[in-house]
C-alpha cells in the first residue's frame, strides 16, 4: 500500500561541478538596488543576478531562480554601478540572486572593474545557496570568484531553521564567513563583528 506521509521537501544537493555558470547562466538580472542597508555592512549597491537550481523551499525571491527573468546584464548597468559605487558613502557591492556562483561570468566581469577602479576601498558581499566545503571542491570560476570575496553568507536557506532574528541570515545552518581570512587559515573563520 502507497504511504500517505508527504516526503519533506529539502533543497537540492549537487555534486561537484554538476552545476556550472558556463552551461546554466544566460547573462540576466532579477534586479538592482542601489544604496540599500539591508544586504550587508554599510551602504551597499546590490545586485540579483538570475537563476538558482536548489529550489529551497520557502526561497526569499523565487522568482529568480529563473535564469530567463529580468532582463540581460549590460555595459550601461554596468557603468551605472559603478558610477554608484564610486560615492563616499557606499561601502561596497553585494551579489544575490538567484545563485551568483551560478552567475560567474556577469559577477567576475562587475567585481574585477570594481577593483580596478577603486581598488580595496569597497568591499564585495555574497550570497550563496553553496557551502564552503562545497565551493572548495567545485569548478575554478567558483574558486576565482570566491578569492576576490570579502564576505560569504553560505548554505541553503533551510525552512526548518528558519529564524528571522538572525544578521542577515535566514535559517540558522547559514554561516557569515570572512573569506579571505578563512582562505588563510584553510578553515572557516566567521565574520569578527557577528552579533547574532
Ligand atoms: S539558494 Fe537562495 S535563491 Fe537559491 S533557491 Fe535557495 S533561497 Fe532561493
């Protein structure tokens, strides 16, 4: 006889290098948003980029995990945020989505100008569905983007840990991670000013 218990739903797990930017993104953005003090440390320029396959459920923006919604990235957003970055009072750029490790080739291309044109003076917040562990053993344009990353919010959003209470966190599993730190001590270190 069949059973009438619902399997809990849980967000997928990939294996290594099962899912790359090169074969699944297609270039788009969900959204931009400018000067916001929701998506990090200080005022931060935000950036959603399209597409997400871990289909968490009770996903913030599902919309995005689309990697047909929105509309394509372009050298005139591209010259816009960097325009925005350049005020005194932004303290850095901050990629979501959808999935940006999913988005390598748009988040390389945005975060390599933001170097060059205003060096370390601003930093680079990411989300990320990935873990750590998992970001360590995939492909190089995960890794490449991961070492120019000052700060890592990791690990699917898990509906069962969900606690609204926490730093920009929505389920307990997730990690702030310091990333340039834990690249050198080759162990996560987590973020020196977490609260909660
Ligand atoms: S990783 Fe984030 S964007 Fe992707 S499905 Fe989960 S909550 Fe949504």
């Amino acid at each position: 006889m069949q059973s009438r218990v619902r399997k809990e739903r849980k967000p997928r797990d990939p294996k290594p290098e099962e899912w790359l930017a090169r074969d699944l993104s297609q270039g788009y953005i969900a959204d931009y948003k400018p000067f916001n003090f929701v998506d990090g440390e200080g005022v931060r320029c935000s950036i959603y980029v399209s597409g997400c396959k871990f289909a968490c459920p009770g996903c913030y923006n599902k919309v995005a995990q689309n990697f047909h919604y929105g509309t394509p990235y372009t050298k005139q957003l591209e010259d816009t945020i960097i325009k925005d970055l350049g005020e005194d009072y932004c303290q850095g750029l901050t990629l979501l989505g959808g999935e940006p490790f999913l988005n390598t080739q748009v988040c390389l291309q945005l975060v390599d100008r933001m170097h060059a044109e205003y060096g370390h003076t601003k930093d680079v917040w990411s989300w990320t569905g990935y873990r750590w562990d998992e970001l360590l053993r995939d492909s190089e344009d995960k890794l490449e983007l991961l070492s120019k990353i000052d700060i890592l919010v990791d690990g699917r959003f898990e509906l069962p840990k969900k606690d609204l209470t926490l730093q920009f966190r929505g389920s307990s599993n997730q990690r702030i991670i310091d990333v340039q730190r834990s690249l050198k001590a080759g162990k996560v270190v987590l973020w020196d000013r977490l609260v909660k």
